[in-house]
C-alpha cells in the first residue's frame, strides 16, 4: 500500500523523527526553535533540523503558518497508522451515538454498553502495544500504550454520546461555533503514497466551547446516570468517590493559594 | 477492515476509498459557519 522512499525504510529517518516532533505539539504547533531544541535531545543537528523541515514543508507534510505544523501524515509512518485506527475503532461507538440521538435507549444499557466498548478498546490496545513489543518493536509498542488510546478524536466521540444521552436527543447548541477545516480525518493519495489528514477542527479546546454553548445541564439526568453506573459497578464507582473525597477534603484543608 | 489482495498488490487508489469510506461517524464534526441558518442546524451534529 503506496510507495516507501528509502528514508522511510530506515528505522530512525530524520524525517520521521521531525515529523512525530512536530504530531507532539497541539494546535498551536511548534516553533522552530522549540522543534531544535527537541531534535537535539534526538542526535538531530540544527543545521540538519532546517534542512529537513524545509523538505517536509516543500512536501506539504507540514506547513509553516508562523509555527510548524502537520499537514499530512504519510501511512506508511507509524504515528498515522496509531492515529487512524483509533478513528475507525470508534466504529465500536455508532449504534450508542445512533440510538442516543433518537433517545430510544435506556440508560441502564447505555452504561453497561459504553463502560463495556471503552474497556475493550483499551486493552485491545494495550495488547496490540504488547503485540508489537513481542515482535522486537518496544519503542511502538509503547507508543500504542500511551498514545493509541483514549485521544482527543475519541474523547470528542465518547463526549458526543454521552451528550445524547444526558439530554435524551442531539441537542442543538445555543451559539455556533467556528470549526477549522477539515472536520473529519481524510486519505489522500498523492504519487502512490497514501497520506492521511488530520482533522484540524478536533483540538484542545473544542470540548470547552461546545460545553459553553450547551442548554442547562439537566442535573436530575447526571444523578440517573450516576446511579445506573453506581448499580453497575457499586465497588468500582465506591473507589472513585474515595478518591474525589480525598483530593475535595485535601483542597479544602489546603491554603488557598 | 479487511485488506485486499489488489491492495497488497498495489491499489492505492481502492485502499484510499476504502479507508475514506471507512472513517467513523462519530469521528466527524458537521460543517458550520459563523451566524448562518445553516449553522445553527449544524450545531446539533456536535452533540
């Protein structure tokens, strides 16, 4: 699937490196003397640092508004292939967001289906990072476990869902809000090689915003499902309260500062 | 999703649509502008 350049057949391409710098950053991207100083840490030179970042942005893999950021992420890089499949394991989620919207599930089985699908593709995951340990790969397989799971595109999705559910429908906002394009991952062939776009419009940020322009918060809705996760999983849910009590009861002992 | 045998050949074109096709719903936000009708309907897709 597409064609592999002889950088991306090593194993540590400079290019590669610079490429999962810059995926590091958040919206803002990153600058280029932030991006020296990371590439350092890496055996990178500074020299080097400029020489590559212009070819990446000669390639419209990353673009240079003021700060460096990513464009476009060949799939034959690992750091897309981790990032795409945790758009499409979000398939796991489609009849909850469906049903939700319609508000024709109760919430008992809503909670025992979203606990259940979120616990699966965690260790899904975690395993999958364990898999790629087993075959002489730590360093991705570890990358699974810490990035392949639980990222913003599937927070946003979790939020959505749970969304429906609190309000019973799709709700619509009070305010509009203003979304960067594109609004969905894209693939992109250009020479053979498949490219995958992330989804500028799902940031850091978002969440907040849409939180913003919600109708009130029914609370009686928040206790119910409360109270379906607690029938669930009443030693589990006990755990969680004792930790929000010890971190309220330490703040509250706490100086305010 | 399932690889195909053309596009372990080589078929980029079908692995493209195929994974364009294959991108989930709740991974993709409606298209909105700033204080249009159209916007104002768009906004339920974001919850």
């Amino acid at each position: 699937m597409g064609r592999r350049t002889t950088f991306e057949n090593e194993y540590h391409p400079i290019e590669e490196k610079l490429v999962e710098i810059v995926a590091r950053s958040d919206c803002r991207g990153l600058r280029f003397g932030d991006i020296v100083d990371f590439a350092k840490k890496e055996g990178i030179s500074k020299p080097s640092v400029a020489r590559y970042l212009k070819i990446l942005t000669h390639k419209h893999i990353l673009k240079k508004d003021g700060t460096y950021k990513l464009a476009m992420e060949a799939i034959n890089w690992k750091h897309a292939q981790r990032s795409l499949f945790s758009v499409l394991a979000m398939h796991l989620f489609d009849d909850l967001f469906e049903k939700a919207g319609q508000g024709i599930i109760i919430d008992k089985d809503f909670v025992e289906l979203f606990t259940k699908r979120v616990g699966v593709l965690a260790l899904y995951t975690i395993l999958e990072g364990f898999n790629k340990t087993s075959e002489n790969n730590p360093e991705e397989g570890g990358k699974w476990i810490e990035e392949a799971f639980g990222t913003l595109i599937q927070k946003d999705g979790w939020r959505m869902c749970v969304s429906r559910q609190i309000y019973g429908e799709i709700v619509t906002l009070m305010g509009a809000i203003k979304l960067d394009t594109p609004l969905r991952p894209e693939i992109e062939l250009a020479d053979g090689t498949l490219y995958v776009r992330p989804p500028s419009a799902i940031k850091p940020g978002l969440a907040g915003k849409v939180l913003k322009e919600l109708p009130p918060i029914p609370k009686e809705r928040l206790k119910l499902l409360r109270t379906c996760l607690k029938n669930l999983y009443p030693m589990e849910t006990q755990v969680l309260d004792e930790a929000l009590d010890l971190i309220s009861n330490a703040a509250d002992q706490s100086k305010g500062r | 999703m399932k690889i195909t045998a053309d596009q372990k050949k080589g078929d980029p074109q079908k692995a493209a649509a195929q994974l364009n096709g294959s991108i989930a719903k709740v991974a993709t936000l409606p298209k909105t502008q700033l204080k249009t009708r159209e916007a104002k309907e768009d906004q339920k897709g974001l919850t």
